[in-house]
C-alpha cells in the first residue's frame, strides 16, 4: 500500500526538486498533492516525466487522510500550517528554519543521525537542517566517529538558488544588465550580487555573526556532538546552483590526509574528487543535480596539532533540502511506517 504525500511550497525551487526526486527515487506514494498560497492556486507543476499537478490553496486543505508531508514554505507559513498537518495525522518533514532548534523536534540528516527519526512522535514534526550544515555534518561525520573533532572553521560559498527563484532571476538580470550597459537592479540581495560576492546570509545578530553562521553552529551541535565548536563566515556567490565550503577541523586524535581520504571514499553520501592536478578537483557546476556530497583538496592542516582542511561541495536544491527530506520520508514509511 502507497502513502499520500503533500509538497508544500510546490511552486517554489526546493518543493519542484521535492517532486522531482520523489518521483526519481520511486517513493511508495498513491498520491501526491501540490500546495502552494493562494496566488499559485491552478498553476500545474511537474511530478515525474509524465504527471502534471495542478496546485491546491494551502490555506484552504484539509490535511486528513495524508501520511506525509513535505514543507518548504518559508518559516511564517510553515509555523501555521506544519502543526496543523501534524494534528491532522500526518507526519511533516520540514524544510524551514522554523522548527530546527525545538528540542522536541529531531532534525536530522540521514547519513548522520538516522536513529534521531524516532522522536517524530513527540509533535508529528521532522526538521530538514540548513543546506549548508547538512553537507558538511555528511563529510565531518566519518571524521569525527574515527578522530573526534574539536573544532571546526568554514567558510560557504552559497549559490543565489539558496535565496530561491528570485535570488536566481536577481543574479540573471543584473548579469545582463551589466552587458548591455543597463542600470543594475537589487531587490533580494543586499549588494549587487553579479560580479560580486556577498558577506551576509540571512540577519545580523547583537554578536556580528548572522543568522545563517549561527544556523551552522547549533544545528552542527544537535545533529553530530554538541561538544565540537564551529565558527563560519557565510558568503553569497554569482553561482546558480551548488554550494561550496571551505572546511578546517581540528581533532583530539591524530590525522592525515590520507586517513581522512580513505574514511570519506567509503562514508554513505560521499564521493572524493581529490587529484592534486588541473581540474582535479569538483566545482559547483559540475555538481549540479547530483545527490552527493563531493569532497576535494584534502591536505593536512600544520598551523595546529590534528589539523585537516578539505573542500566540499553539492547541490544545494538536492542533498541541500529536497533529497534529505525525501531520504527522511524513505527512511520513515521503512523503519516506523506511519499509520
């Protein structure tokens, strides 16, 4: 028997790539439902190669009856209509920031803290983590179960799809303007984003780091150890699609580069693109709807004792949101099978 699934936020970058891989990966489902706000209501989106949904109000769905359901709203909307699918029955994988840091709600990253699943119970609510933690807990987590990590400095290189559709048509306009001599037009960056990059990701806090840095922090700290420090410096980049990190870890036991590439080659999740050459290492548009997280550049950190910096990138759409909510909902209906 197959499972009733909704995609909330349909319309937008993250609930298309929602579609798209619950029908790439086959999920069980009889039916699926496309919501999305008032203004979307009628358009169709795509589920499969050959499946068109047309879009249902959000606001007006009665929620009995779905088993799962797939959230990438925005925060405000989630914060409403997440509880109110749960109370319905339905068990709701969230991709907003809204529920993250709720200690009754798990968040979790599947080739990281799978067992954490099991406390979906307490409020019917999964959290999908950040795009940019969920990456690196992937490529730290090896590392850490074998070398426990103290420490951790990243520096992101975000793709305007991180600010979704209007973040992509941003840098795309101002491109072509710049071309043709046209004034540049910001509206959804703070600084022009073409040509540039962009120091600040979400809201700045009374410390100066911003949301987004902070996000990196505390989620790294549920999902893998709270114990590990992190500190990040979180930049926006002319880059479509893929983010990037810069990641420098410092360990209580000793570690090469060697040792760190071989764990990484065989971690769930993980390819290694690490040739010291030309073009021996991944980028993000050569990542651009894959599912992994690609590690490169792993070299032995000798500024610190138990230092290791390596370079990791994926797609941010995919592992970075819908591939990590779908994992979520694979792993849900195999292991606890809501009713």
């Amino acid at each position: 028997m197959g499972y009733k699934v909704a995609v909330v936020g349909a319309t937008g970058n993250v609930g298309r790539e929602m579609l798209a891989t619950l029908a790439d990966r086959k999920f069980p489902a009889d039916e699926v439902i496309a919501l999305a706000s008032e203004n979307s209501t009628g358009k169709e989106v795509s589920y499969g190669e050959d499946q068109v949904l047309k879009v249902l109000d959000l606001a007006k769905f009665d929620f009995k009856g779905v088993d799962i359901v797939l959230s990438s709203p925005g925060a405000k909307v989630s914060a409403v209509h997440s509880p109110r699918a749960a109370a319905a029955g339905a068990v709701v994988i969230d991709n907003t920031s809204h529920f993250r840091m709720d200690p009754d709600v798990p968040l979790v990253v599947p080739e990281v803290n799978p067992e954490a699943i099991a406390g979906y119970r307490k409020k019917g609510i999964i959290a999908n983590p950040n795009c940019s933690t969920i990456q690196m807990v992937v490529a730290l987590k090896p590392l850490h179960d074998r070398f426990k990590i103290r420490r951790v400095v990243v520096s992101t290189y975000q793709s305007v799809s991180g600010a979704g559709k209007d973040g992509m048509d941003e840098l795309f306009s101002q491109t072509r303007a710049i071309f043709v001599n046209d004034p540049v037009q910001k509206s959804t960056f703070t600084k022009q984003i073409a040509f540039n990059v962009i120091p600040h990701i979400d809201q700045f806090m009374d410390d100066g780091y911003t949301k987004e840095e902070w996000k990196m922090n505390v989620e790294t700290k549920k999902i893998l150890d709270p114990r590990i420090k992190v500190t990040a410096t979180c930049v926006r980049v002319p880059v479509f699609i893929g983010h990037s990190e810069a990641i420098n870890i410092e360990c209580e036991e000793p570690i090469t580069a060697e040792e760190a590439r071989q764990l990484l080659r065989k971690a769930p999740g993980v390819q290694v693109i690490d040739q010291r050459d030309n073009e021996g290492y991944i980028t993000p548009v050569d990542v651009a709807g894959d599912d992994p997280v690609f590690v490169s550049r792993i070299r032995e950190d000798y500024t610190v004792d138990n230092g290791l910096s390596f370079w990791c990138v994926s797609d941010n759409l995919r592992k970075g949101a819908a591939l990590n909510a779908v994992q979520i909902a694979e792993l849900l209906v195999k292991n606890y099978r809501p009713e």
